[in-house]
C-alpha cells in the first residue's frame, strides 16, 4: 500500500518522463540523486513491469488490490502497477529503511 501511495505521488508529480519518475522517487526514498546505474536498473523495471501489467490487467489489479486505502481510478492501473512495484523496489534498498 505504501509502494502504492509513492507511485501515485510520483506519477502526479513527476510527470510522464520515467526519468523524471525515477528522480522524484529516489529523490523521496533516498534524499538523493540515482547514479546513471540505478537510473538505468530502474527505468528497465518500469518498461519490464509495465509490459508484464499490460499482457496481465488482472495482476495489476489484484496488485492495486492489496491495503485499505483505494487506488486512484484516475490512473492506468497497469501504468500505476508498474511504479508500484518500482516505488517497493524504492521502499526496500538499504539506504531507506537505515537512513544515517
């Protein structure tokens, strides 16, 4: 649910470039920049998960399905399945679960 709620503000915010998607959220998880590798893995990520939502509308919104507080019907439920699993991807580095 928390994955979810970050790629909803990341979608609202950062716009249609999945660059500027992939900024925003590191910037939110991590208080910094991505390196041109993380900036990479993640943009994969994105196009991988978008495809597999996309061939798969049924795991997106079993996806979408999980916590108490609705998903934003506004959005592509598979476009906002694949940030959701890139904002998890986020959630759980290292860095932001220790942040010093």
């Amino acid at each position: 649910e928390a994955a979810r709620a970050l790629a909803q503000r990341v979608i609202h915010e950062a716009g249609k470039d999945p660059g500027n998607r992939i900024r925003h959220a590191f910037r939110l998880v991590t208080a910094r920049e991505p390196n041109q590798k993380e900036m990479q893995i993640l943009r994969d990520l994105a196009e991988t998960q978008e495809g597999r939502y996309r061939r798969n509308p049924e795991a997106a919104k079993q996806l979408l399905g999980v916590g108490e507080s609705p998903a934003d019907k506004k959005l592509n439920p598979q476009e906002l399945a694949a940030w959701a699993t890139v904002a998890s991807v986020l959630l759980n580095l290292e860095e932001a679960i220790t942040k010093e």
